[in-house]
C-alpha cells in the first residue's frame, strides 16, 4: 500500500483541485489580449549552441589560422606559385662551412 502511494503522480494535483485553485472552465472574456501575453516572448531570444557547433566552429577557426599561417609556403608545397617579379634579398647564412682535411 505504501508503495502504491508513493507511485501516484496525481496527488498533488488532486489537492490543488479539492482547493478551489483549479478552475475547470475558463471564461475567455476574462483573457487578456494575446498581445499582452505574447509581448513578453519577443523581448527575450535566447541562443542555444550545443556542444556540437561549438566544436565545429572551434575546429574551424583552428582550420583558418592554420592555412593563413601556412600561406607563404604554398609555392613551396604546391610548386605553382611563381610571381613574375620576384623579391630577391641577399640574407647571410646563420651558419660557416667548416672543411677538415685529414693528413694520413
């Protein structure tokens, strides 16, 4: 019996109704005007991002950094970037070529 109890979900509700709070017929001169009631709504938008678009964005803003990092070397990689005047700056080495001869 206990358990049969503890399981009805309508209790509450029975309660509420034996109360008066419930009314079962509503008089619809007594609404108010649906503007009024749906004036609220507008105001507030919410966004919900769920966690799988906040992945691909992320992914995609990795994606982006990483090919506009990338861009100087696309000549390199692709061999079809070649500009028909090209910027030739004399840098030195960062490193001397040492030669050892040996004397056997």
């Amino acid at each position: 019996m206990e358990n049969r109890k503890s399981q009805d979900q309508a209790e509450a509700l029975r309660a509420y109704k034996e109360e008066e709070g419930f009314q079962e017929y509503v008089s619809v001169l007594d609404l108010p005007p649906r503007s009024e009631v749906h004036e609220s709504s507008k105001k507030q938008t919410k966004w919900k991002l769920n966690i799988l678009w906040i992945r691909f964005l992320f992914i995609l803003l990795i994606l982006l950094i990483a090919v506009f990092l990338s861009q100087p070397y696309w000549g390199e990689w692709f061999g079809t970037f070649q500009s028909e005047n090209p910027i030739i700056i004399d840098e030195q080495p960062l490193h001397d070529e040492v030669t050892v001869e040996r004397n056997e």
